[in-house]
C-alpha cells in the first residue's frame, strides 16, 4: 500500500487491468506477492522490495489491450494469435510510458521483458541474462509458478510440487538458476496454503513451515479419513504428534483443494486459519 501511495498510477492501472480481465488481475496480484516473498527471503532492502512489487504487480499490463478471444481463448492458440498474445509486453511497455515518470523504469522494463530467457531464448530482444535485470528475472519465476499452479479454462493448474518440478527443470534455460533454488527455499516444499494428505487419509491445509523441518510443517486438519468434514485440529507436525490409531502424523502429498469441494475462503472467513496463526 506504501508503494502504491508513492506511485498513485499504479493503482489506476491495476483498476482498469481488474474491469478488463479478472485472472489477470488476480493473477498480477498474486505475482506481486510472490515476487515480493522472494525478494524480502534473498534479503532485498525495503526500497527495492517497494519496487519489485510494483515490478510484479503490473508486469501483465498489455493485457488489458489484448482481444478477449485471444487472451481467455479455451483452445490452443493459432500461430497468429501467439504472436497477438506475446505482442503484450510491447504493449505494456507503450502504456507503462504514458505515465511519464510516474512509474519507476524498473517497472517499466519488467512489463516489456519478462518473458525474456535467461539463455537468450526469449521475447522481444533475445537477451541473455546479464541484459535482464534482478527485477525482472524475480517477476518470470512469479508468474511462472502462479500460471503454473492456477485453473485456466482449458486446463487445470498444476500442484505446488508439480509446479516446482516443471520450473527447475527450466533453470538455467528459462529461469534463473540461483533465484529459482532461492524461490524453492522460500516457499518450502508445503508453503502455507497447500492442501494435503497424511498418511492417515485424512486432509489438512498447511499454516506454517517448520524451518528447520520443512517436510512436517504445522496443519490444521479439516476432513477425516472419510473425507467428511470434522472438527478442526491444529497439528505441529514436527512434534511428532499420534493419530487415534497411534500413528505418527506425516504428509503422504499434496492434493488439490478443489478435488475435496475445499473452500479456503470459506475457513478463512470462519476464523479457522486466524485461530491457527494466532497459535504461532
């Protein structure tokens, strides 16, 4: 909020990106966040962190002036339309500019290259990655991982771990190699807000990472080994706590919320996860 109060553009840009195509303005959101978890876990000070989720926030601008039957299409893209959809970052660049040094450059460079590769393999420039600023190199792992893992409407995202797999095997190609290990560190193997299955049956949402135990972090388990709904229970799973049938609570994997009929909001609305984290 400090940062959009220094740069009152911004927001004026997310607001018009909001009426013209909902995912991406949930979806530059969530880009912001990550960029931003990423950049305080590697130590940026707060300046830069200021910055980058600006950087994060609006690096999908020229989406707001890409056809709708192009930008939400359900099918596979002709090679006309691909080259329609990767026209958006020329574009945001044309309107990030309209602010006239309102928007900080660093900003502005982000909507242009973000989909540049580190080997130099991507788009528009085809610059390597001594060309692509920390800024931008944060934001391509961001929205990678967010497209990665969210529901389009010609497929399904992809769980944290699937997500996790598919980008480190980009590393050192598309993404940056040392970021992307960073980003792995940061989020943990189970970062809050995973939905998963113990060894039990029963599923639980992650609300903490163990640090120094990231395989069992904290959970609050919400359905029973039927799938039924249950009282919630707060587990620190470090402490090696035992289930009614005397064995010990351990992740088996992680699942999708949707596949459960598990609503996130829902519990967070109800207090659920507030009553977890003020357990912290």
């Amino acid at each position: 909020m400090h940062s959009v109060i220094k740069t009152p553009d911004s927001l004026m840009w997310l607001t018009q990106l909001k009426n013209r195509d909902e995912y991406t303005s949930q979806h530059s959101m969530n880009v912001c966040v990550l960029s931003v978890a990423l950049g305080r876990y590697i130590g940026l000070p707060e300046k830069e962190l200021q910055d980058l989720g600006l950087c994060g926030m609006l690096h999908d601008m020229g989406k707001i002036l890409i056809p709708d039957k192009v930008l939400n299409k359900p099918g596979k893209l002709t090679g006309k339309e691909v080259k329609i959809m990767k026209y958006h970052t020329v574009l945001g660049l044309k309107i990030l500019k309209k602010s006239k040094g309102r928007v900080p450059l660093s900003v502005i460079d982000t909507a242009y290259s973000h989909h540049e590769r580190v080997d130099g393999k991507g788009y528009h420039r085809g610059v390597g990655q001594e060309k692509i600023t920390r800024e931008t190199r944060i934001v391509a792992i961001a929205d990678m991982y967010d497209a990665l893992t969210s529901d389009r409407v010609y497929r399904k995202g992809c769980s944290h771990l699937e997500a996790i797999d598919i980008m480190n095997n980009m590393s050192g190609k598309h993404l940056d190699y040392a970021l992307m290990l960073k980003f792995i560190e940061c989020l943990s193997v189970y970062p809050p807000g995973s939905i998963v299955q113990l060894t039990n049956d029963e599923i639980a949402i992650v609300i903490e990472v163990n640090q120094d135990e990231k395989l069992r972090p904290k959970v609050i388990i919400l359905l029973g080994a039927d799938k039924q709904s249950k009282k919630e229970k707060i587990v620190n799973l470090a402490e090696r706590e035992k289930d009614v049938g005397g064995e010990t609570y351990t992740i088996k994997c992680t699942v999708r919320a949707v596949d459960y009929d598990i609503d996130i909001m829902k519990f967070y609305n109800s207090g659920v996860l507030q009553k977890g984290f003020s357990s912290l």
